[in-house]
C-alpha cells in the first residue's frame, strides 16, 4: 500500500476501492515469526455466524490475509464474538459465508 500511516501506536497500510477502505495494522512483535505461527496454527475457529458482502469489496481480499475486520468509523462492527472474517472465497466457504 502506498498510503501509510500511524494511529494509537500501530502503523496503518491503507488501501480505497469502490468507497470502501481497507486497513492492516500492525505493532512492533514481542514474538519470532516461527512463535507466531506456532501460536496461529493452535487456533481453531467454529463458524458461529455468517456475513454477506457486496462483490466490490473483493479487490480489498486476498488469500494471504489472516482475518478481516468490519469497522465503521473508529467503532468496530461486531456480534460480540471475536471470529474472525474469512479474507477469501474459499475460506468464506468453508466458514459459512457467502459472497455477492
């Protein structure tokens, strides 16, 4: 992303397409990459709930992301879980969602 910018000491990679933005953050790791992907492949998600979105908002999605976020404005879009939404087709599949 060639837009980058710091808030609440977490840098932010941004990137606007069809009105829509995406954010990535991140902060300095206090963990190895290999500690983290120990910690990640420990994780198993259930599909708890299901979400649609609009087909624009796919050029924001690839298969590399681990999780998306849903905010409006500074609060956060939530159902009161943390599962995370799938970044991918295939993965929205697997998780029960579907995609327009």
């Amino acid at each position: 992303s060639q837009e980058v910018e710091e808030r609440d000491g977490r840098i932010c990679f941004l990137q606007s397409a069809a009105g829509f933005q995406r954010t990535k953050s991140c902060r300095t790791p206090a963990l190895t990459p290999e500690e983290v992907e120990e910690l990640f492949r420990g994780y198993k998600v259930e599909p708890v709930n299901s979400v649609t979105l609009h087909a624009k908002l796919l050029s924001l999605l690839d298969d590399s992301l681990s999780h998306v976020e849903l905010t409006r404005g500074s609060s956060r879009l939530s159902n009161g879980t943390s599962t995370p939404v799938p970044s991918s087709r295939s993965s929205a599949r697997r998780l029960g969602a579907s995609w327009r």
